[in-house]
C-alpha cells in the first residue's frame, strides 16, 4: 500500500510555520505580509478541493465560491449571530471550529444537492449549472434579511489566524492527497479519463461524481468560514462567478490535477494580485493617469487566455512535489 | 392573476424574448458547428451597445433631421462592432483550441470574456459606471385600450423578426448556408466534399456576432443605459433559451427565446426573486428531463 509520507510534510510545514511566526514576531515581516499569506492559505484550500472536482474528477465545476458561501455564512451565523462570540469569550475557539465545520458540512450537502443534477450532465452543460448555482446562492444570501442581506453579514469575530488557516491547510491537503491515491481517487481518475470505460469496467461513476462534489464542497465551505473569520465579514459579492474563476485560474495555472501546483498558484496567484493592486496604484498616483484597479482583472483574463493556449498542461502538469509524494509501505 | 397574464405582459414579454432570440441564435449557430458554448457571447452583445452609443455620439451633428437614416447607421455599426469582435476572438483564442480537449475551448471562452468586460472598464474612455443611451428615434407611447405599447416595443420585434427571417433565408437557400449545414452535421465528410472548414466557422461567428451586436443596440434603446457588465445576464439566458429549445437547432433557439421571455416577464410580475431565479429553474429542469432540448435530436455516447 502507499502512503503519505506524514512526518516529511509535518517537519516541513513546521518549519514554515516556525519560520513565518518568527519573521513576524520579530517585526521583519508586517501584518500585512501575513494577511496575505493567511489569504493564499485558505486559497490554497478553495483550489485543491476545486482541483479534486476539476482536475481530478474532470467535472467541471464553475461555482466553487458558492459553497465557500454556504461555510461562510453559516459559520458566521453561528458563532455571530446564535453564540455571539468574540475571542474573549471562554470558549469561544470551540465553538469557532464546532462553527467551521458545521459551515463545512452545510456546503457538503449542498454540494451533495448539486452533484445529483451532475449525474446526468457533461461538461460544459455542468458548467452552466454549476455557474447557475453560484449565482442563486448569491441572490439568496442577497435576500435574506438576518444574515444582513445586501450589506452583508458583519461583525463577524476575528478567529482565524495563521495557526489555524495553517492547519485547516495542512488536513485539506493530506486528505485530498491521501484520496487521490486511494482506489476511491483512482476510481475519481478513470471517470476524468473516459467515463464511458470507467462505467464499462464497474465503477460506479454516479457514486464518485457526488463524493468529489461532496468533499470538495466541504473544504471549500471551510475555507470560506476561514475567510469570514479572517476578514470580519460575509459579503454576496465575495462569492459571485468571477471569484470561482479565479480559483478555476489557479488550478489551470499549477497544473490540473496537481495538488503541488495548486499550492503553489494559490500563494503566487495572490501575491500577484496584491503585487498588481499597489502596482497598478503606483502608476496611476505617479502619472496622474485615470488608471483603475480593472487592469488587474484584465491582466487575470489574459494571464488564463494564455495559459491556455501556450501552456495548457500548467506549471506542473500532473506532476507532485517530492514531499507529498507517496511511497510504498506494508 | 389577471394582474400577471395580461395584454402588457405579453408585449413586454415577447420584446424580452426578441432580444433573447438574436443572442440565442449566435449561441445555438457556435454551439451547433464548434461545439463550443462561447462564453463571451453575451460580450458581443455588450459592444453592440457600446459601438451604438459611439457612433450615435460622433455621427448624430451630420445627421439632424435625417433620425431613420441614422438608426440604419447605428444598427449596422452596432452588428459590425459584434460580429468583428467576435470573429478576431475566433481566430485569435479559439482558432489555436480547435482540436484540443474541449474544455481549453469553454475556459478560453471564459477569459476572453473577462477581458472584453474589464479591459472596456478599464478603458478611460469608457468606464465601469453605467451610461444612459441616448434615445435614437423619438419614443411614441401607443394606448391599446388595456397596454400601453410604445413604438420602441414593435421596432425591436420587427428587427429581431426581419434579421431571423435573413438568417433563415441565408441557411436554407445559399451555398454558404448549404455549408454550415454541412459542418455542423459532420465536420469529416464536409472537409472531405471540399468545403473550407476554417471558413464557415469563421463565418458563423460573424453572423452570430453581428446578431448579438444588432441585440445590444435593442436593449440599449430599450433599457436606456449601458455598462460593461451588462452582457453576463441577457447572455446566460439566452444561453439557457438555446438550451430549451435544443442547442444546435435554429428554430429552436427562437421558441427556446420566447418562453424564456414571457416566463421571466410573467414570473417578475409575480416576484422579482422568481423573475431571477427563474432562468435557472428552466434550465435544471429541461436538463433533467430531456437534455436534448425542445426541438433538439438526442445523441448517444459513441463507443
């Protein structure tokens, strides 16, 4: 059997983790630094489940950010608006993960409701509804007084941190890999290679189909309860199409299917994102010029346009990295 | 519920079906000939609008008094703008795709429409706020006993009706519509009877475009005001209308257009929540129980 080789990736992420803390604690990195890696860690999170029902699968999916919606509010709800909590509260970290992962298993089953209509959908038919999903969540949160409707869901107390965005990380990536490798992740891989054959040799292709929604919806529910407790709020607009797209980019960046690339798009993909916000600021504050923050977007579509058609395969293709490559034991 | 089935709603409803109708068609022509749902269909549809507003804009002072010429001269730059845009997007972004897996295609579909959306944005000249479109004919309201029609209403059915009643002529009667007939049935043997594959595609992406284009001027004189985002939603519904009536077929992409625009007209009577949701709900439930569409043929896996 092959196995995850767990201390290898422990050592290395604490080592990270050590490294990060200490650059921060020391002052030589400042908390906006740090916000931005806490950001591409729960993007890593949103690209590797996506990656599990894209890449892995191969069912196309374009409305990721609507179960991260799902997570977000629903934590929210409850560790804002049921419990009231604040990080002084005396046990208020319980019940922030008891919030989490309630959010988490909420996005599950919708993403259980969702893989249903999949069954009987291919490609680009998927996408539509998928897309179409992602949009009625968004109208639903939009309308939906309690959760603060158009204005959002606010207040939210501030509970994730680099510690748990870290290990949140961390699990999401072991178990999709873990996954992956199993037979369950090899069935997952027939269906994304011929779905006809995989049927034809007795897999049972609707029972996997729904297991990656369903899994890949719960993480992408967790990372969107890390996002609305990192940034104090749930917003419709968080959700909406353009940002399933780009997590959609940074899967096609890495690679499809890579977990290694995801990873590594997700943290530059946001870097450049912040890199292009203050660069694009820059210029315009120097020249004068009426240069808005659109041009970000713009570089993002043609950055996916290109991948596309001079690099389709991504930065690793389906390649992993060493460390979370498995190795054999009895 | 007399309130919501009435004279009004019907007019108003087959007015939203007509714009529909011109962007399906570019929708089901792509869809039937490349297999590809063009992603920035509905951009096209956008630039229509934006190209009608510039030219009115820079044209209007050599044409007082001459108000009909000028519509003419909006229209056609409203369809060149559409169609133009949408061949370059074939050429440059789905050409190089043709015969690779076909989601490169759907994701390049994706970000060329970003691009048209922010890049106009973007654009100083431009802008991401919304512009209110000038009022190119003068607006007459007509008293039908219990609607009121304006004549904004029946130039917007005529156009879409004349321009479908084109492209049927050009489908049924020309060698070139001979030929998309050809292509779309079996891309192979219509290489193998001579006809330039490349071409008709081309083509097809013209036509389509330039019918999104002629869209945009319709519900830019309609709605009067534009933005760069205003695309997304008239061009996912128009999708799900070809969808309704059976990608790939004409005729079915039209009557897929008119109930979709006589439900959501309806259904907003009833509940705005239901008007939005309900182009989604038509389209979970024609995939779920008879994916091939109204009018479309039903295919089989090959083996």
């Amino acid at each position: 059997m092959k196995k995850l080789n767990l201390p290898k990736l422990l050592i290395f992420v604490i080592v990270f983790y050590a490294a990060i803390q200490i650059l921060y604690s020391t002052e030589m990195m400042n908390g906006y630094i740090l916000h931005i890696i806490n950001q591409s860690l729960i993007y890593v999170i949103l690209a590797v489940s996506l990656n599990l029902i894209n890449g892995i699968t191969g069912q196309f999916s374009l409305g990721h950010m609507g179960f991260a919606g799902v997570g977000a509010y629903v934590s929210g709800t409850i560790s804002t608006l049921v419990f009231k909590i604040n990080p002084s509260t005396p046990g208020g970290m319980g019940i922030f993960i008891l919030a989490i992962v309630v959010g988490g298993l909420a996005a599950a089953f919708v993403g259980f409701l969702i893989g249903f209509p999949s069954l009987r959908l291919k490609g680009d038919y998927l996408a539509i509804v998928t897309l179409g999903f992602g949009e009625i969540i968004r109208t639903i949160f939009n309308n939906i007084d309690y959760v603060g409707g158009p204005r959002g869901l606010l207040g939210i107390p501030k509970f994730s941190n680099f510690t748990t965005i870290t290990v949140a990380a961390l699990i999401t990536i072991v178990v999709i890999r873990n996954l992956v490798e199993s037979s369950h992740g090899r069935a997952m891989l027939a269906i994304r290679e011929n779905e006809l054959a995989a049927e034809l040799v007795g897999v049972n292709t609707t029972h996997y189909k729904v297991l990656a929604f369903v899994i890949g919806a719960f993480f992408a529910g967790i990372a969107g309860g890390l996002f609305a407790h990192l940034l104090q709020m749930a917003h419709p607009t968080q959700f909406g199409f353009i940002k399933s797209v780009e997590v959609l980019i940074m899967i096609y960046a890495g690679g499809v299917g890579s977990i290694t690339g995801s990873t590594i798009a997700a943290f530059a993909l946001t870097f450049l994102s912040e890199g292009l916000r203050i660069g694009i600021r820059a210029i315009a504050d120097a020249t004068g010029l009426p240069i808005g923050g659109e041009w970000r977007m713009v570089v993002y579509s043609l950055l996916l346009i290109f991948i596309m058609l001079f690099k389709t395969e991504g930065l690793m293709g389906t390649k992993e990295a060493k460390l979370i490559r498995l190795k054999e034991v009895e | 519920m007399g309130a919501i089935f009435n004279a009004q709603q019907i007019v108003n409803g087959l007015q939203v079906g007509s714009i529909y109708a011109l962007i399906a068609l570019g929708y089901t022509m792509v869809y039937g000939i490349v297999r590809l749902i063009n992603f920035a269909h509905g951009d096209f549809f956008m630039l229509g609008a934006y190209a009608a507003y510039g030219v009115f804009f820079a044209f209007n002072a050599l044409f007082v008094g001459k108000t009909g010429l000028m519509a003419f001269v909006v229209l056609i730059a409203s369809m060149a703008a559409g169609g133009i845009i949408a061949l370059l997007a074939n050429q440059l972004a789905y050409k190089p795709l043709r015969y690779k897996p076909k989601l490169s295609s759907l994701i390049t579909a994706i970000g060329v429409s970003m691009f048209l959306e922010y890049f106009l944005s973007a654009l100083p000249a431009v802008g991401p706020s919304y512009r209110s479109f000038p009022d190119i004919l003068p607006r007459v309201n007509i008293n039908l006993g219990n609607a009121v029609i304006s004549n904004y209403v029946i130039i917007d059915i005529v156009i879409a009706a004349v321009l479908m009643v084109g492209l049927t002529l050009l489908i049924k009667k020309t060698t070139l519509g001979k030929a998309m007939r050809a292509v779309s049935q079996d891309k192979d043997a219509a290489r193998l009877m001579g006809i330039d594959i490349e071409k008709v595609i081309a083509f097809t992406f013209l036509i389509g475009g330039s019918f999104a284009g002629a869209a945009g001027l319709l519900a830019g004189m309609t709605y009067p005001r534009i933005v760069p985002y205003m695309g997304i939603q008239p061009g996912l519904k128009a999708f799900i209308a070809a969808v309704l009536g059976g990608i790939g077929n004409i005729p079915g992409a039209v009557l897929g257009a008119y109930i979709m625009g006589l439900a959501e007209t309806f259904a907003s009577a009833y509940n705005s929540l239901i008007g939005e949701g309900i182009a989604f709900a038509i389209l979970i439930v024609v995939l779920l129980v008879r994916p091939h569409g109204l009018l479309g043929e039903k295919f089989a896996d090959k083996i």
